[in-house]
C-alpha cells in the first residue's frame, strides 16, 4: 500500500511539473485593461486548452472574482494586479 501511495504521489509531482502557469516576472508592469488582461493570460496560458476555441479567461469571469474578492477591483476600468 505505502509503495502505491508513493508511485501516486510522484506522478501527481511530475504531472505538476510539466503544467504551465503565468510566472510571477512575466506579468506586465503597468495596469491593463479587461481586454488586455484576458488576451495576456489566453496568450501565456494556450497550451492548457482542451480546445482551440476554450477561453482560459473571459470578462465574466474577472467580474466575478473582483465581485466576491478573489480579485482586487478595477481602478478607473484598469486591473493592477
């Protein structure tokens, strides 16, 4: 059983290690726009599509999270992050 778990656990770190993410030094330096932002991350993020026409991001989706907090909101239609 503790060999299973391990073998598990070690394809789970190799599957974490190919996937792809935004680094922190790749993130623009000014504030963007919603369109901005939405184009930055399908740009940064396309080899984790399922499908050619997925949206890794879309304009709902900010608007919530800036709703419930998950996104500090908009200043003057621009998103600092």
């Amino acid at each position: 059983m503790s060999n299973d778990i391990h073998e598990f656990l070690k394809e789970v770190l190799d599957k974490l290690q190919t996937m792809d993410y935004v680094k922190p030094e790749s993130l623009p330096n000014i504030d963007l726009y919603m369109d901005q932002v939405t184009t930055f991350m399908d740009t940064q993020l396309a080899s984790t599509k399922r499908h050619e026409e997925d949206k890794i991001l879309t304009k709902t989706m900010i608007n919530n999270y800036a709703k419930n907090n998950l996104l500090p909101p908009p200043d003057k239609k621009k998103y600092c992050y």
